[in-house]
C-alpha cells in the first residue's frame, strides 16, 4: 500500500485580471506538481513518524527538551551512549542511526508481545508490528507491555495528550520484517 501526498506549487507570472467583484485572479500561471509517496516500508515508518514527531526537522528541541527529528530523550541518547545532543542535533546521520537502533532494541524487548498480539484487534484497533514499535517509540515499551496485556485498560498519554491507542492506528501496516531484534544494538 502507497501513502500519497500531493505537493502543488503555484509560480505566478502576472496577476492582473480581475473579476465583477474586483478580485484578483491569477493568469498564465505555470504550475509544478510534485508527488511524494511514502511506501508500507521502514523507510516509510521512519518518515511518517518522524513528521509526527517533529515535522521531520533534525536541529529542533521541543518544550519537554525531546530532541532531533524523532524527538528522542536524553536518557534513551545516554543508552546509546551520546551524551553530547548539541552534537547530536548537528548530526542528522547520528539521529538515523539511534532512531533504527531504538527500533531494534524495542522489537528484542517486545518480541514477545510482538508475537502474541499481531494480528489481534484492541478496541476495534488491529495490533501490528509497526504500531507496536512506534508505540513504544512514544511511551516506552514497558508502557507498550500493559496497554496490550490489558487488552487496552491501561490508558497512556504523553505530555502533549498522545496515546498509545493513537500510535497503534496511525502507524499500523507498515513492513518492519528487515528490523532485527537486537538488545545490544549501538549506533
């Protein structure tokens, strides 16, 4: 499956006609349209998750001091051993590497509820891998463990109102099947 987004851009050349009404409309306008598609793949996961993280951006800190493109904390960086996140924040190349490293870590750690809860429905959610991961991604897997062992009871929000519920579906479907779990995974 292919997420399609639209990207319309509009050069205009003279914007000099105008209608009964006196509003201004464009004439001979050129028009460039560019198509990004994000594939069911990690690529994809990354991108989608990134976008909600952070806009995609690398140098950004956001008001709980969660940092880069995919908003990571200082104590999941120090796991990593990264201790320096100005540096971290000047290396987009670093980011890419701790983010697929976290990923790996939470596909050994939830390995286990990975394999019992795939394919299952949780409050009307279908539960999959990369809903699963990016889940943890937001909560931490620990938080992940008692939202699916208690069959959705466990209710969790982020400091900005974010639920694991929401992570689930968004960012359910997606090909994770190349991430190896890891609990050793370094950048």
């Amino acid at each position: 499956m292919l997420v399609s987004i639209t990207l319309i851009s509009f050069t205009t050349k003279k914007l000099e006609k105008k209608d009964e009404k006196g509003v201004t409309t464009p004439v001979n306008y050129e028009t460039t349209k560019d198509i990004l598609k994000l594939e069911k793949n990690f690529v994809g996961f990354k991108e989608a998750l990134a976008f909600k993280e952070s806009q995609g951006r690398y140098y950004v800190v956001n008001t709980h001091g969660f940092l880069g493109k995919y908003q990571f904390g200082k104590g999941t960086l120090k796991r990593f051993k990264i201790y320096d996140t100005k540096k971290f924040l000047k290396n987009p190349e670093l980011q890419e590497r701790a983010f697929t490293a976290l990923c790996r870590v939470n596909k050994w750690i939830l390995r286990r509820d990975i394999s019992r809860f795939v394919g299952k429905r949780i409050n009307g959610i279908l539960i999959t891998e990369s809903g699963i991961i990016a889940s943890a991604h937001l909560a931490g897997p620990g938080n992940v463990k008692k939202f699916l062992r208690s069959y959705g009871n466990y209710q969790f929000k982020d400091a900005y109102g974010t639920s694991i519920k929401s992570y689930m579906k968004k960012f359910a479907g997606y090909d994770l099947s190349h991430i190896k779990a890891d609990k050793k995974a370094t950048v």
